[in-house]
C-alpha cells in the first residue's frame, strides 16, 4: 500500500522516456504512481502537481515536516 504508518500518501516515481501528459516535454521524464492513479510528468509538472494536492488536502508546510527523513525517491 501507499500509505504509511503516519497515514501519509507515497508517491512512487520511476524514469520514463515519455513525453510529459502536461507539457509535452520530452523525456526523461517521471512515470508516476499514487494509488490506482498513474501518468508521467516533468519535474516541473510533477512539482506543481504536488503543490495543488497538498493544497487541496490543506497542507500548510512547503517544507517536510520537523523530524522527517528523507527517503528515497523524494522529490
């Protein structure tokens, strides 16, 4: 599953040489996964994208919250 013990949602990326949904930028690009839901983006897509959920989920820190680890695939 996506989620973890803390109830927080994980965004699995993996390279892609396909071009972004977004912009069209050409690879390499992110093929991403959250739940059932999948695509690929550009970083910069990928990022704002990131933004507008964590907005609408109203979370308020742009940065990891206090005592957070950095784990792989971090964006």
């Amino acid at each position: 599953m996506d989620i973890d013990e803390l109830g927080r949602l994980h965004l699995k990326t993996q390279p892609s040489m396909l071009a972004c949904e977004e912009c069209g930028r050409p690879g390499p690009n992110k093929a991403w996964q959250l739940l059932d839901e999948n695509g690929v983006l550009c970083t910069r897509c990928l990022s704002e994208w990131i933004a507008e959920v964590n907005e609408m989920l109203g979370a308020k820190e742009s940065n990891p919250a206090r005592g957070y680890e950095a784990q792989p695939g971090d964006i």
